[in-house]
C-alpha cells in the first residue's frame, strides 16, 4: 500500500535531513514511525504526503508514483498533520462537507460518518460554529473527523494524540484498528511510545535522518522483560 525506496531529502546542496529510506507498509497493517525530535519523520511523512517533494528515491502509494502520478496517489489517502491548521473564518460543517465534495463522499454516506464521528469525539454540537472558536484539541477532532470522513485506503497521522484528551485518544486508536481490521491501512508518528507498543503491528525507527530498524515491536524488543521505550532510548541515544 505505501511503499519507499532509497528516498533522501536535502534544502540547499546542505547533508540529507532524510538518507536513503526504504520501508514498504501493507494493507491492513497499522506502522507507527517513531524517532527523537528533528530525526525526520515530518520531513519523510510530508514527502509520502507530496507537500515535498524528495530530492531522489521513489514513494508510491497504492501503487501510484507520489511524484508522477499525485493527484491518483492522494486520493488514495487521508492526512492529519502534526499541527491543525485550518480556515478558521468557516463552520466546522463546512470543511467536513469540503473534505466529503474533494473526494466525492454522497450526500448520505457523508451525513452518516459526519455524525458518528463527530458525537464520539463530542464536537458534533459545536458544527455549526466557525473554527475560530474551537480549542486546539477540537480542531484536531474536526481534522481526524474529516481524515475519516471519505474511508481513506491509508491513513497517515503526524501525531495525532497531541491536543487529544485522553476519552478522546481511546476512540482515535480504537478508529485506526478497525479502520486496518476492515483492510485500510495506517501510518502514524508519535512521540508516545506505549501507544506505539500498544496497537502497532510493526515499528520504524528513524535517527538522524536514517531509519535504523522496522520490524515487530516484539522483535526488536527481544525479551518480554523490557519496553519499546527502553530499547528506544538506547538505540537512539548519542555516544
């Protein structure tokens, strides 16, 4: 479903801020992304996503050149950026029914999974209102809800959970494991490495710009006695 091969990015001629990374993630898996900050993963999900574009190597995404053939590519996913930026002068009905017009949702199915996210991330009340007048944490609803919204192939999240409370991060993973166990897939990055351990069913590790392992959570813990966290934090510590 998502696949990278030897992709590299780099600004200005300057040393690669993302070297020669090749993952591939299937269908119905869910693959967390995890790495210390300024490893690379924002840079590596906006290059999957098309905001950059890659200075070499090759991303497809449902079988579909990222770089040749994007509009085929991202309307195979849905994306949740690590920040919820949004035109806040409209209601939040409008860019749910903007996201459901740009990838062709009906009118019916659209009212259907507009209000079933919308009630069990508790923002539905507040649709009718602008954007402007939702806290960080609703506007982050609003944007997973219209991630959602269309039945994306892939999900791809930038840390998600960031701005969620805690009721509402239970119903986001509970979302991403049906959305793999009904054949999507998800890719996310997270900071929150018992998440991670919790619900993925492989892990990429990124450091300094290079990815350093991507297997189970299981193998690359190699015992039951430790944690993702700890064998995390030694792979990725400075010498």
């Amino acid at each position: 479903m998502l696949v990278l091969k030897d992709v590299s990015k780099s600004y200005d001629k300057q040393k690669n801020v993302v070297e020669n990374i090749s993952l591939e993630v299937k269908k119905g898996e869910i693959m967390g992304f995890i790495g210390p900050n300024g490893a690379g993963k924002t840079t590596t999900i906006k290059m999957i996503t098309g905001i950059l574009s890659p200075s070499s190597g090759i991303i497809k995404v449902n079988g579909f050149d990222i770089s040749k053939s994007p509009v085929e590519a991202k309307g195979s996913f849905t994306y949740v950026p690590d920040y919820p930026a949004i035109f806040d002068s409209i209601k939040g009905i409008d860019y749910l029914n903007f996201i459901g017009d740009m990838y062709d949702v009906s009118v019916e199915m659209r009212k259907e999974r507009i209000e079933k996210f919308t009630k069990e991330f508790q923002i539905y009340d507040a649709l009718t209102q602008p954007v402007n007048s939702y806290s960080h944490g609703m506007k982050q609803k609003l944007i997973i809800s219209g991630a959602l919204l269309p039945k994306p192939e892939i999900f791809i999240l930038d840390e998600p959970m960031v701005g969620l409370d805690p009721y509402s991060a239970k119903i986001l993973k509970d979302l991403m494991k049906e959305h793999c166990d009904n054949g999507g897939t998800v890719f996310f990055s997270s900071h929150g490495l018992e998440v991670v351990e919790n619900i993925c069913d492989r892990v990429a590790i990124i450091h300094k710009g290079k990815l350093i392992v991507c297997d189970t959570v299981e193998n690359i813990k190699k015992s039951d006695d430790t944690t993702l966290e700890k064998v995390f934090l030694e792979m990725t510590k400075d010498e």
